[in-house]
C-alpha cells in the first residue's frame, strides 16, 4: 500500500501541524475490514463508505489493508 501511495501521492496532506497528536486528542478513530468497508469517527462525526473495484491492491489478494 505505501508503495503506491508514495508512487502517486500528489502532495496534498489534511494535518498541517507537524506535531504528532493523540487519537484522543483529535478525537479521530477508524477501522476497516479487507473485503467488505470501512468506517471512522472524528470529533462527534461519522463516516463510512464500501470498498470500490478500483481500490483493489492485488487481483490475487483482493483489498489488503495490511500491507
């Protein structure tokens, strides 16, 4: 994954501060599942969204999001 991240990665970031910060501090928390979706929190908002065919890493491994 970091590979084509790197690779294609068009330099816009969303943190602008370069300190590291506490997920509990922002509040933001995220889980995924390899096949099926995905899902976050974020300072008393939700989000979630499904897999698309394109996100697809690896035609023999399908979805990997841990590697």
């Amino acid at each position: 994954m970091w590979v084509n991240f790197l690779e294609y990665w068009n330099g816009v970031r969303i943190f602008f501060d370069c300190r590291v910060s506490n997920p509990h501090d922002l509040r933001l928390f995220t889980d995924a599942s390899g096949s099926l979706a995905y899902g976050g929190f974020l300072d008393g908002l939700w989000l979630q969204g499904q897999w698309l065919p394109e996100h697809t890493l690896n035609k023999k491994r399908g979805i990997s999001i841990e590697c």
